[in-house]
C-alpha cells in the first residue's frame, strides 16, 4: 500500500501529458511549472477547451493522495493496537476510495485530446498496488524471506 502512495505522491509532481507539439503537460496548480517557453496556439486551444475537466482532474489526484495517506497511517495506527475489525475496514474503506479515485482521474484525463504520459500512468500503478495491498493485507499474505545458514558459520 506504501508503494502505492508513493506512486501517487510522484504522479503529482510528473507530467501527466504530453501534447501534439511534444511539449510535456503537468496538471493545473501542480506546483511543477513549466518552462519559460510559450505553449504553441494549437496547444494552448486544446488546453483551454480541456481546462475544467483538466481542474477537476487535478483536484481528484490530490484528493486520492491525501486519502491515501490518511488511510495508509490508520492502518498503520490501527495494526500498532490491535483495535476492532471496523476501524480496521474504515481504514481499508478509505485506501480503497483513494485507489478508486485515481483510477477515475486517469479515466476522465484519457477522454481529453492530451496523450498520456508519466504521471497518469504513475497515478494508475499507484492505484492498482492500493488496491492489492487491500486484498493481500485483507488475504493476510506474508512475504518471509529465509537466509540459508550454512554449516561453516555455526
């Protein structure tokens, strides 16, 4: 689930398109800016006719990251003290919301004219392992690694 978060932490610092003249596209208010040179006039069109769905999608991605972390430290608080079964499913309630979200937000970025680059596709990888970290932790499955001991070193 961790890595899951981090993937979305990253998706909003990425860029999350590219345009038709190869000039990379982060999401509005991402504190990334792009670069001093003006936007060609095809590029700044498709923005601006994209641009409250292109909002929208930057308030969701935000959104998922900071349900992600909310339920990434109740879970955590929660396994540290042993408390009851529906806290524990509020926590996973709100991972799952977070992986949900940002799966809808690359959903809604994929119906704009932008191609997709590194921050959606960051934002669905981070969505996929929230949600496997949800069935696995909820599957109780362990990864234990052995060290073979040899002989010599008794």
């Amino acid at each position: 689930m961790i890595l899951g978060v981090l993937f979305d932490v990253a998706s909003i610092f990425s860029p999350w398109g590219i345009t038709p003249s190869s000039v990379y596209f982060y999401l509005p208010w991402s504190i990334v800016i792009l670069g001093e040179d003006p936007l060609p006039v095809s590029d700044l069109l498709m923005i601006m006719q994209a641009y409250t769905q292109l909002s929208t999608i930057s308030v969701l991605s935000k959104t998922a990251v900071i349900l992600a972390l909310a339920g990434v430290v109740l879970c955590w608080y929660l396994g540290r003290r042993a408390l009851s079964r529906i806290l524990r499913a509020l926590s996973y309630s709100v991972i799952l919301a977070s992986g949900t979200i940002s799966f809808i937000a690359v959903a809604m970025f994929g119906m704009t004219e932008i191609s997709l680059s590194w921050g959606a596709y960051l934002a669905l990888v981070g969505g996929v392992f929230m949600l496997l970290g949800i069935v696995f932790d909820w599957l109780e499955v362990e990864v234990i690694v052995e060290r073979e001991v040899s002989e010599q070193g008794e």
